[in-house]
C-alpha cells in the first residue's frame, strides 16, 4: 500500500506536468513574458492615447508574435505605430505589422524571427482608441481593462500607468486584478499606476477612474445622465464582495495550513511512539560465514532474507530442487549461440502441484513439458498473474509465517500506510492552501520541508522499532545471511572443505535464489573440474541465465513483480476585456 501511495504522489506529479507540456503544445512557442509596460494618457477629445511594451523571451525558435486589442462596438483604433527591438541591438522602427478587424476589435500580427535560444525580444504598440472616456452630467468615466486577460502565458511583471494633462481634483480610481496588486493614485501630478508580480494571463488587470468633465471638455460620447453616485456605490459593493472573498479564501487556506499541520505532527508523532514489536537479526557485517544448510527451502530463505514476495529467481531455484528430487527433468533443447532448454514431468503429479507448474505444463508446454523458448513465446498477463498467485502464495504460507508471523507483516504495514497517508493528507492540503492566499506560499513550503524531513526520520524510527521476525524467526534469518555471506565470499576459501559435489548440489539452489550462482558454479569448475560438475547434475550457469530471462520476459505483461527479478476576479465593465496576446 505504500507503494501504491508513492506511485499515486508520482502519478499526480506526472499529470501536472502533462498538463504543463499540453499547454506549451498550446502555445506552440516556447517563451515568458518578462515585463508588460502600459503608459496610457487622457486626451480633451476622450480618446486615450497607448504605449503598450511587452518584452518578449523565448526559449525556441518563433516567426513573431501577435496582440488582439478588444473594443466597444463605437470604438476604433488610430494611428497605429509598432517598433521592434532585439535584445540590444537597434530599434527597428518599421517591422512588418498586420493589421485585422475582427468581431471584438483589432488583431496586431508582427513578423519578427527569432532563432537565438534566450533572446529577447521587445515590441511597442503606439496607438489611440477613440471613445474610450464616457462624458455624464456630474462626471467623466474611464473603464478600460488596461491589461488584457487573454494571454498565453504570465506576465512576470506588470506595469500600468493612467497619465492625465495635469492635476485631476477628486480624482478616483479602483482596480479589479490580483489580491495583491499594487494601486497608487496622485490626484496632485493627475496619475494612477498599478503594479503586479507574475500575473496569470487568464486574470488581466482593470482600472476605472472618475474625474471632472473638464478635463475632457471636447469629448462628444456623452450621456445626459448623472452617474458619479451610482459609480461610487457599485464599487464599493465589489469592494465588499472582495474583502468578503479576500476573507474567505484567507480563512479556507488558514484552515487548510491548520490541516497540515495537524496531519504532519501526527505523522511525526506516530513514527517516534513506535512500540518496538517482534524480533532482529544481528546486522549482517557480524555474522559469521555460516555453512549449515537453512532449514527453510530456497525460496522462503529468499522470503526470509529480503522480506518481500520471492521472484523469478526464487521460482528458478525451485525448478532446481524439484530437479533434485528427481520429478522433472532439465535438458538442452536447442543447440548454439541461442540455446533453449527443455523442463520434463518425470513424476506427472508434479504438473499439478500447484497453479502456476500447471499453467506452464499445460498451457506453455504439451502437457508432458514446456521449453524455455514456448515460455519466452507465451509473454501474456495469464502467465504474469499466475506467478504473482505463486509468489502471493508462498509469501503467506505457513512455512515463512513461522518465521515472520502476518500479524507482524500487517501491523507494520498498516502504520507504514497510516504514515504516508497522513503526509500525502498534510502535502495536498498545503498545496490547496496557496491557491487561496499565495502569499503564504514561502511559509507553507518552508514549513512542508521541515514537516517531510522531521516526518522521513519518523518513518525511519517506526520502521526500526517494527520487526518483522518471530524469535524462531531470528534465529533462521541470521542462519539464511550468514550462509549467503559464505556464498558471497566463496573465493576466500576452498569449497571442498565445506564437502564434496553431492554437498554442493543442495547449495546450488540457494546461490541461484540468492543470485550468486555465477560465482559458486565458477568456484566449483575451478576446483572439482567441468566433468565431475556435469557428472553430478550440475546445471550449466547457462540454463539458469536463460531459463530466467525467458521467465522474466514470459511474465512482464501481467506481473507486478518483476522489478524484483532478473539479474539486474470580480468585473465592472468597461471595455478591452480579453484583450491579450502570443507568439507563434
């Protein structure tokens, strides 16, 4: 289960990034918007005059880039000038620019190739939109979102400046953007400049600003109607509608903090109040070589060793036991470079002694035997899942649960999982909680790091304090490692002091279950002769290299064990809302 939570974390980060890659495919142009300067200014005639710089830097090749302009249907565009600017370089005062009406306004395309990797790139938009000020009786009325909600990316930084002729008396503005943008408005020089950090290109900035009709006494869009009343009170309700979400969200991230907070301490807590529980063998480094034979069979001493389900070179240790019980037979099929063998029934009950011999004598095999090249031939879940029933069955039979007890396996396991759930709990809630209020986000990651180190040391004192072996247990785990350590350091010592071939043949399996079969079957043709190893039924390293790659390949689609084997915001109108822009 803790595995399944691990992959479930690596699955969750796999799908943002996908998300991430898909909408770079979006984009179809790899880049970040550095800086987005807007400088507009008031003019008598009601228009607004616009310089629009965007700093461009790509991290691929592009053709150019584009900005859609979105107006009101009485609105219009004049003047247009665009300028180019190359990292450094000059100032190129006639890019090719087109220009398209469309059904919200305007779209700007400029020709700019750019090839070079972090290159940056500068455009500046020069124009004026008629109508953009809104004469009343009482008041004058700008309304314009004057950065556009409708990019491809963030915008790193964000600059917007409402520039008026002169001092405005009564000057008022309000912003609608980001919680955390930054509005500063100076009736006295008669300017209004908001500023934001990595803005998300989905949410824009809008400003709106009432003023006296004096300082666009030439506009014509007029409205005989009073309005700076009713301006004031609406704003002051979206006021009020976003200090409520302001609390709101600051509230839910609180609670969410809280939340894992809470959960990380008890991950804490539960890893150091561990009871210790069974029993530990000593640490390998002092055992002694052991040279007594385990008195579990291979594959629970595989069991017993590494305390997780037995792989296929267990199953490949098996094979060679059965073998040397004389109930089936193991011969050369195939010849050459490519060499295959053949496994025979000599006692027929074998084929059934259990599910997966069955499906191999029967399904793979003619029913009498089966060769490694049908196994290799055979790769199908079938085959996958009856090893994994194989592997299931002797991790919990009663054999290995002499030495380690289920009730063991299962009380370290349940807190195993109760741990990392409690961390997945405190991450997730901690991840939320940014999105609420992002200005906690240096304090939560912080705070994150220090819960997942002090949590991982926990983990590491529950996992110590909870063993896995009974007391017989114990005494056979150390009896397994001391005898895998004499195999280990077989060339330290000469094996026909430890007994001769027939000795040597009931070891074989254990050095194959351990995966120190190369080095044993080299020891012994080096001290007993390549005849007198064939003589006594001494398999050729060859069988059990190929006999266990063939396996692995024949049980990869249905396995899920063999990593173990081998030998390897709000709105107020106004216009210019979806305005934004690309590259391409």
């Amino acid at each position: 289960m803790k595995h399944k939570l691990y992959r479930l974390i690596s699955l969750i980060g796999v799908l943002i990034f996908c998300l991430a890659s898909a909408q770079k495919v979006k984009a179809e142009v790899s880049y970040n918007i550095k800086d987005n300067e807007v400088t507009s200014k008031v003019n008598s005639d009601g228009s607004i005059s616009l310089k629009r710089k965007i700093v461009y830097e790509f991290h691929s090749n592009a053709n150019g880039v584009f900005y859609r302009q979105n107006l009101n249907q009485n609105q219009k565009i004049k003047h247009l000038k665009v300028t180019t600017q190359t990292n450094d370089g000059p100032v190129n005062k006639y890019p090719q620019t087109e220009v398209s009406k469309t059904d919200k306004g305007y779209l700007f395309t400029v020709r700019q190739s750019v090839s070079q990797k972090n290159e940056r790139l500068t455009v500046t938009y020069f124009y004026r939109i008629t109508n953009a000020i809104t004469n009343y009786r009482d008041v004058a009325e700008l309304n314009f979102m004057i950065i556009g909600n409708g990019w491809n990316t963030k915008l790193e930084n964000v600059k917007a400046s409402i520039i008026f002729p002169g001092p405005v008396k009564d000057l008022q503005a309000w912003s609608h953007g980001p919680l955390e943008n930054v509005t500063k408005v100076d009736p006295e020089k008669g300017r209004i400049i908001v500023t934001a950090k990595d803005l998300a290109g989905s949410t824009g900035i809008r400003i709106r600003t009432i003023f006296p009709t004096s300082v666009t006494a030439k506009n014509k869009n007029v409205e005989k109607v009073n309005r700076r009343q009713a301006i004031i009170k609406q704003e002051q309700k979206l006021a009020n509608e976003n200090k409520q979400k302001e609390n709101r969200n600051l509230f839910i991230s609180i609670g969410l903090i809280l939340v894992s907070l809470v959960t990380g301490i008890f991950a804490i807590i539960k890893g150091f109040s561990a009871k210790k529980v069974g029993f530990k063998p000593a640490k390998i480094r002092n055992l002694a070589h052991g040279y007594e034979i385990p008195t579990a069979d291979p594959v629970i001493a595989q069991i017993i060793d590494t305390t997780k389900r037995p792989n296929s070179k267990a199953f490949t240790a098996y094979l060679l036991e059965l073998a040397k019980q004389k109930r089936i037979k193991i011969e050369e099929d195939q010849k050459g470079l490519k060499a295959h063998y053949r496994i025979s029934a000599i006692d027929q009950k074998v084929c059934d002694e259990n599910d997966l011999l069955k499906f191999l004598f029967y399904h793979v095999g003619d029913g009498e035997s089966f060769t490694t090249k049908q196994i290799k031939k055979a790769r199908g879940k079938k085959l996958g899942r009856q090893f994994d029933a194989w592997a299931e069955g002797q991790f919990c039979s009663s054999a290995k649960n002499r030495y380690m007890p289920n009730d063991l396996l299962d009380q370290n396991k349940k807190s195993n999982r109760t741990i990392v759930a409690a961390r997945l709990v405190s991450l997730i809630a901690a991840a939320i909680s940014v999105f609420f209020v992002r200005r906690f986000f240096w304090m939560v990651l912080i705070g994150e790091a220090l819960i997942f180190i002090i949590s991982w040391f926990s983990m590491f004192k529950n996992k110590r304090q909870t063993n896995l072996y009974s007391e017989e247990g114990v005494v056979e785990a150390e009896k397994v490692r001391s005898f895998k350590k004499m195999l280990k350091d077989i060339g330290r010592f000469d094996v026909k002091d430890i007994g001769d071939l027939t000795i040597w043949e009931d070891i074989l399996p254990y050095a194959v279950s351990f995966g120190l079969a190369k080095k044993v079957l080299q020891k012994l043709k080096l001290e007993f002769g390549q005849e007198d190893l064939a003589k006594n039924n001494f398999y050729d390293y060859s069988f059990i290299t190929n006999f266990n790659s063939c396996f692995i390949k024949g049980i990869a689609a249905g396995s899920t064990s063999v990593r173990n084997g081998g030998f390897g915001s709000n709105s107020s109108g106004g216009f210019g809302g979806g305005s934004g822009g690309g590259a391409f």
